[in-house]
C-alpha cells in the first residue's frame, strides 16, 4: 500500500501505526483524529475505546465499534479544517451494501496528561 490509511503520503508504519500500538502518543488532535480513522481501517477497537475521553467512553461500546469498523470498507479520509482541538473531516466509505457513503464531522479533543482524547462529534 502506498501511504497510510489517514491520506498521509508515508507508510502506515511510520504514521499511524505506532500511535495505534501505544508506542508513542498523538502528539495533536488532527493526528488523533487521523489515527483513529486508520484505527476504524484496520478495525483497531481497542484504540477506538481507549482514545474516547473517559467520560463519554459508555456511549461508545468495543463490539459496536468493531462491528461498525468492519461492516464497512474505509476508503478515504478528507481533513477540512483543524484547529488546536478540533477537527472538520469527510471520511469516505461504503456500507455494507457496498453503497458509497459519506461521513462528515466535527469532533472536539481534550488534552488531558498529555495525551489527547475524542470528546464528542457533531455530525
Ligand atoms: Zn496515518
């Protein structure tokens, strides 16, 4: 594959993968939002989990989200606009019908102990 998951021009390994793994933290909310995109592409529900700020993580349950990752068939990421802790983005994909579909959101991160972490999405 050429380039990463997120729409980055290098490798997977080199982008999102060590963020994933937990070798390094996402160093900005636009690389968080970015490696969780890869997160959704590589069906990584663990990161999905551990990546919601704690206090919104019951709304967000690991078999839905793997479920929800893996019925789909992630296609591309667009990042319209970010700013120090949020992030406007389109992520292409098609459903499980294999129908093209769009999702477009605002998310807001919190930095917390120097790690960031997905607050809420607006969609
Ligand atoms: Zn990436």
């Amino acid at each position: 594959m050429l380039g990463c998951y997120c729409g980055n021009s290098i490798a997977f390994q080199d982008c999102c993968e060590p963020y994933i793994k937990g070798i390094t933290n996402t160093p900005t909310a636009e690389k968080l939002m970015r490696s969780r995109y890869s997160a959704f592409a590589t069906g990584a529900a663990d990161y999905l989990v551990n990546t919601t700020h704690i206090s919104k993580r019951k709304l967000h349950n690991k078999k839905d989200i793997l479920a929800w990752s893996q019925s789909n068939t992630w296609l591309k990421l667009e990042v319209l606009k970010s700013t120090e802790n949020t992030v406007t983005f389109k992520a292409y994909y098609l459903d499980e019908n294999l129908k093209a579909q769009v999702h477009y959101e605002h998310s807001t991160f919190k930095l917390e102990n120097g790690k960031w972490f997905y607050v809420v999405g607006e969609y």
